[in-house]
C-alpha cells in the first residue's frame, strides 16, 4: 500500500476544493507502472460500453450516446428514465461522484491517508450527512413519488457500479466504492450549495477590521459606487432600504480558527454570467436565454450533459454527477440558468462556555455531543467530539488534529436544514410555461441564485431565488455582517431548525425577493442585485466588471431591436477588460512605458481585450499584477496580513494619489509612485519569463485530480481574464464551465470545456475543449441517429 501514498497526497487538494481545484501530484515509479496507457492493472480496468438499453423494475429504458459521449435517454416512466440516468452517471462519473461523497461526509482520510485530515474534520464538525439526512426524510413525507425517483436513480448508479468495471482512479486508490443511496444525491446537492454559498467573510472582515483600523473602510468599501446592479431602474422590484441598523461585534476568534475556517469556501471567482433578452429586442422576435457559471475548471469537469426524453417532457443541459435532474438547460416549453447571487445565508456566534455547557438566553445548557472516528489509510484513526447548539454546529479544532484550542464559533447556514430545492429542480424540467415555472422557483430553498428564464411563447422572466434570512437583534432587522452573541440569542433565524425540518417564517417572503416578470432584458454577473433593497441581502457582491460590460453591449445591441443568437455568443466571449479601460490611461499619464519597451509600448494603442495574440493585453496583466504588490505588499505584511487579505481590484483600480492608504510608512508614496515600481518588476518578468503575448501567460490549466500529463487535459491560451465577461481566471482556474445559448426560435448552442467521458482513455474526455479555449459552439440539437430535435414540437 505503501507505493499509493503520493497518488493518495496528489488527490486531495482536488477533494479539498469540492468543484473548486485540482492538486499536485509527484508518482512514485510504481504508480506510472500500473497506470501506463495500454498496459498495466489499471488500463484494464477502464469502463465498458453500456447496452443500448437499461432495464429496471420500473420498465425499459433507451440509453444511447451521440458522437460527444452526451447520454440521450428515453423512458415511459420517470423512475425508469431516472434508473437509466443513474446508470449513465455511474458509467460515466463514478469516482467523481465517489470522492465528493466523502469530501462531504468526512471519509477522504481513509482512502488518501493524514492530509484529508483537515478536510475530514471540518465536514464532520459541520455535519452535512446529518442535514443530507434530514433532507431525505422531509423528502419521503413530502414527495413520495420524486423520493421513488430518487430511488430509481440510486438503483441507476448502483447498477452500473455492479456491471461496468470500476474507473482507473479505484485501482489507484486499491478500493471499492459503496452503495449509492439517495441520501448521497442531497448531500451533493449540499456540496454544491457549500461551493456557492458557504462564506465565513464575517471572520474574514473583523480580523482585517482589527489589523487595518482606519484605512478598512476605504480599502474595503461595504457598497462599489457604480450604476450596473442587476435591476436597473423600473426593471424590477427593489422597494426601500430596509438593512437596519448594525450593533457591535461579539468576540472576534482568532486568525488560526479564521484561516482554518475560510480555507474551505469556495476558490477566488467562483459566480456566473446570465442574460435574457425579450422577442421585442431580438431579429426573430422570439426571446433567447444565455448562461455560462464560472466554477472550477477541472478534467473531467464539473458538469455532465445529457438528454431526456421523459413522459410528457424533453429536457437538456447540464448536471452535476451524482444529482439525476437538468440543473441548467431547456426543456419543450422553455429554457433557464442560473448565476450566484452571493447572498449572505451563514451567520457566526460566539458564546460563554463553561466545559460541556454553554449560556443561552440566561441559562446553561448542555452541548449536544457525538463522537466520530476518521478513520486514516495507514496511520491511526482520529476520534472527533463533535458540539452543536440551538443554532447548529460549534466548529472548533481537535487536539489530536492540529493541538488543543479554546477558540470557537457556531455556525447556521441555510443549507443545515431540509429544504425543498430537490423538488423544484425536477419540477423544472416538466415545467410547461412561465407560471408552472414560477411555481417551481418558489420551492428553490438553496442555493441562492439569479434565475433567467424565457419561454416558447415570448415570455422572459428573472428572480432572486433561495431562502435569505431576517436577523433581529432587539426587535430590529440588523444585516448579518458581525459575529453575533449566540448567548445572548442576537441575530437568530425565526423558524429555523438545524438538521430539521424548517417553517422558514423569519427569512425573505418570496414576493418580496427582487423579480421581474417579462422584462426586456436583465443581465447578472454577481454583481448588486439592486441599488435598495427591501431586505438586507448579502455581505458584499463582486465588483460589476463584467455586469456592465453585458449591459454596455445589450443596451447598444438591443436599441435596433436585431439582436441574433450569434450576437450572444459573441458577448459571451466578450474579451474587453473594463479593469483596463479604467487603469492603463492612469498609468499612461504616471509613466513612460515606451522607456519600458516590448510588450508595454503597446499599451498606448491598445484597445483593452484580453486576447491570447495581444501584447498589450500581456502588458497589462503583468503591470497590474506587480501593481498590486507594489500597493499593498509590505502594508499588509506590517499589519500580520497576507497577500490572500490584498483588497479586490475595484479598489485597487481606482486607489487615487489622495488616499490615506499611503500615508502608512510601509506603503508607496502614491499611486504614480506604485505604478513606476509596478513598471520595472513587469518588464523584468517578461524579460525573465520570455513572453511575447497574452497567450503565453494565459494558459488555462484543467488537471485531473492525480494531476498527470495523460490525465489532464493539455493547457490551452484562452482569451479573457478575470474581469472579462469570457471569463477566466488563471490564480485559481475558474472559468466558463459551461456555455449556452439557448433562442425559443432558433437552436441551442453549448460547449463544454473539456469533455463528457470521465473514462481519461476514451475519445470524448476532452473533445470539446479546443472549441471552449477558441470560444466555439456547437449545436445542443441532434439525437443519438444525428436527426435535429426541435423542442418547441416534434422532430
């Protein structure tokens, strides 16, 4: 066993991450051994073909694959169907599925060894398969038939781990994976809640409120001044400011608990850009939806397409594996997408504690305890006590994991209770128009997100979806950006119950959510969702880069009323940096960059797009990098802050020589100053590094979890960077993980970047990737025989 050790170390920082990374990988010799291509265990033991067609007790169902290895799949009954879509995914994605279960249920130590230790400790202590649990319980009271869909799916997985052979990364690992269960499906569906949802930016901001005093608040303003909120004007509905007043943080932990705790949210960049466009706006008067989610870019990556034919329904797009039903997609009547709102839906609190109690409401009370054993793939096993309270899980570091630490803080997060989001994501894909739609939106609990939608008989349609809780602190609604006193019962969620069953009264009535109906166009891109708000929403957006960008070409685009799908396409991979169009004409006016030669002499010319042939763009992604560490590199080192705590680039963008910033003795003098040291270390990197265009840096990275050259996708020069609405982000590699483009009267267009075989010898596991690097489509409309599927009505 001990030659599986560096696999085991190499897998877990892309399990750390969920969907958010890949790790690093150095084999031993008998690693390459087993897995060399065309030899070895491991080749042998990759996956077979599945029949044409699956049968289960719910009835046949046809399960064939186009050229792209995209399931199409075609039952009378549901559960038939979904059995079939559970034995694709099973075919398909098995591993995937397998390590995010454990990710989430605390189990990566016993297959990868001591470093998923962290890891296992905190989902343990958090105790997502307890609230997976819970959901499934809720589900079989509520919907007895989607539970026995769910049942299906796992009978589905199950299958096809007992008659295909086990993918490659098994036999590397040397184990088996256990029974799929539908209590499996709700706690990935939890994982990807977490990746969107899960933030402990209160910690995060009370310790850079500590460090930074004074020039917090200009470095890291509550609000950006711009004027691209998702709703603009009479778009929507906003209502007045309602976020109540702020009242004094409780006690602050410590950085080690804080770092600990942030190091498992979700990797820098994760969001999404979507868009509806009404007919009146479009050359064929019929509305048209575009999605493409930003999350991490990894091989194979994080979503799976398919098709189905249900009874009564068509539907396609995308999934998660290991979740059965279309997350993103169009169906006969219509076609949806989501992007992340970024709401704030996890609060903190501190409490007195006295051993095994601690106060609440004036009273001590007894934690509620359990003990968990990690187990540890040859080392010893870990003993875990976990503690809960009236509010949920108490997250605190073991002993006998990282050494014995008073430091603590309570958790509720909306995703700890059941929820009905299950539910409303299989009631979309049946959806048969605007209002069916609207009423399966109601039930979306988690995560929160933008929804667009659009309909084959011209509706248009964007909400704020998700359950937001009202927190009160005597009687007041108060924003949840503090750590609360948990003991003094401050901030609490009105019908709330961890690992239960909510009622949900204290959060955000549906209606009183931002919505538009039949809008002519909304664009969103995490940006504000509205300038005033009802209700208190979220700690903080991301800057609106790429949500005014969108708007700047819709508003141009749409005002002749011949917006085409290719124009869509075209915005989607947009690559003009707005980033750019703010800070080279400072720079120009600060220093002589023509003194600095090739690539910087471009930038005067230079129109602002990030494309991988431009030797402006790579002039500027240099200087703005080396920018960025002349501002803030030995400022925040003095205040015990790391380059991780370095402000966003909205600010960072527009830091004029007046700030108060740079009366600090560690900081430049000025900006101009900043930028001339920014300056010469950019054009020693280029020299040193040899680059001539933006492609040379701009590489985007998709690594398998084992990170190996024959099982990662080869690195691709894409267009597009951080800001850009082509969206790319080489410091985490998060980008565009699916595109789509989906006209009611036209065809829909996608691209995966990568492929959608999980098989890493098979001849669709990255075959669409050199499309998604170059920003080409394909159509999303032939069935398994190539004939042209028209979802509005018959082939």
């Amino acid at each position: 066993m001990d030659d599986f050790d560096p696999v085991r170390r190499g897998v877990v920082a892309a399990a750390l991450g969920g969907v958010a990374a890949a790790g690093a990988l150095s084999p031993a010799s008998s690693f390459l051994e087993r897995f060399a291509p065309l030899s070895g265990d491991v080749w042998r033991a990759t996956t077979a073909d599945p029949p044409g067609s699956v049968d289960s007790p719910h009835g046949p169902a046809t399960l064939r694959y186009d050229g792209r290895r995209v399931p199409h799949v075609s039952a009378d009954d549901d559960r038939a169907l979904y059995h079939a879509v559970g034995y694709a995914h099973g075919t398909d994605r098995l591993f995937q599925l397998d390590l995010q279960r454990r990710l989430l249920r605390g189990r990566l130590a016993a297959v990868v060894g001591e470093a998923a230790l962290d890891s296992d400790e905190f989902h343990v202590r958090m105790d997502f398969a307890s609230a997976a649990d819970a959901n499934w319980t809720a589900l079989q009271s509520r919907n007895p038939e989607l539970a026995d869909v769910l049942e299906a799916y796992a009978d589905g997985v199950n299958a096809a781990r007992r008659g295909q052979r086990l993918p490659p990364e098994f036999e590397l690992l040397d184990y088996e994976p256990a029974a799929w269960t539908p209590a499996d499906t709700l706690l990935l569906q939890l994982q990807i809640s977490w990746t969107l949802t899960g933030s402990f930016e209160t910690l995060r901001r009370a310790r850079l409120r500590d460090a930074l005093g004074d020039a917090y608040e200009e470095l890291f303003p509550r609000r950006y001044d711009h004027d691209s909120p998702v709703l603009r004007g009479d778009t929507g509905s906003a209502g007045d400011a309602g976020a109540g007043a702020a009242a004094a943080d409780a006690a602050v932990p410590e950085r080690g608990l804080t770092d600990w705790l942030t190091s498992f949210e979700s990797p820098e960049g994760v969001g999404s850009n979507s868009w509806v466009v009404s007919g009146e706006h479009t050359a064929s008067g019929d509305p048209v939806v575009a999605n493409d989610p930003h999350l991490s870019l990894l091989a194979p990556p994080v979503w799976y397409q398919q098709h189905l034919d249900g009874p009564g329904y068509r539907v396609r797009g995308v999934t998660f594996p290991g979740v059965p039903f279309v997350v993103i997609g169009e169906n006969h009547a219509g076609a949806w997408g989501f992007t992340n709102v970024g709401a704030d839906v996890l609060d903190v609190y501190a409490y007195d504690v006295d051993g095994e109690r601690y106060r609440y409401e004036g009273e001590w009370r007894d934690f509620e305890t359990d003990e968990h054993t990690i187990e540890v793939a040859d080392g010893e096993d870990v003993t875990v006590t976990t503690r809960k309270t009236v509010h949920g899980p108490l997250l605190e570091r073991s002993a006998a994991v990282d050494g014995a630490s008073d430091d603590r803080v309570g958790v509720a997060w909306t995703g700890l209770s059941a929820t009905a989001t299950t539910d409303a994501v299989y009631a979309m894909a049946r959806s048969d128009g605007l209002e069916d739609f609207r009423e399966a939106v109601r039930d979306f609990d988690l995560p929160t997100q933008h929804v667009v939608y659009a309909d084959r008989d011209g509706n248009t349609y964007y909400k704020t979806t998700g359950r937001i809780p009202v927190r009160r602190v005597d009687g007041e609604a108060v924003p949840g950006r503090r750590v609360f006193d948990g003991s003094a019962g401050e901030g609490e969620w009105d019908g709330y119950t961890p690992y239960g069953e909510s009622t949900w009264e204290g959060f955000v009535p549906f209606d009183e959510k931002p919505g538009a109906v039949n809008p002519a166009y909304v664009a969103t891109a995490n940006q504000r969702v509205v300038d005033d708000p009802e209700h208190y929403l979220a700690a903080s957006y991301a800057a609106p880069f790429r949500g005014e960008r969108i708007y700047e070409l819709l508003d141009a685009w749409t005002g002749d009323g011949d917006l085409t799908p290719a124009d869509v396409r075209a915005l989607q991979v947009d690559a003009l940096d707005t980033r750019a169009r703010r800070f080279v004409p400072r720079l120009l006016d600060a220093v002589d960059v023509d003194a600095a030669g090739a690539p910087f002499d471009a930038l005067a010319d230079w129109d602002y797009r990030m494309r991988t042939d431009s030797d402006g763009a790579l002039a500027f992604a240099v200087v703005l990098d080396a920018y960025r560490e002349a501002l803030y590199a030995e400022g925040f080192a003095a205040a015990g802050l790391e380059d991780a705590d370095w402000p966003g680039d909205w600010v960072t963008v527009h830091l004029g020589d007046d700030a108060a910033w740079f009366d600090r003795a560690e900081t430049p003098a000025s900006a101009r100053a900043a930028m001339q040291t920014a300056l010469d270390a950019a054009a020693e990197r280029v020299d040193s590094e040899g680059w001539a265009t933006y492609g040379d840096l701009n590489v985007a990275s998709l690594d398998h979890p084992f990170d190996q050259p024959f099982l990662n996708y080869p690195g691709v020069p894409t267009d597009g960077s951080a800001a850009t609405v082509n969206n790319y982000r080489r410091d985490s590699d998060v980008g565009a993980s699916w595109r789509m483009v989906v006209p009611m009267g036209g065809d829909a267009t996608v691209v995966l970047p990568g492929g959608n075989d999980g098989d890493p010898f098979g001849p669709s596991y990255g075959d669409q990737l050199g499309a998604w690097a170059a920003g080409d489509y394909y159509p999303f409309d032939r069935d398994f025989d190539g004939r042209r599927i028209q979802f509005g009505g018959g082939e």
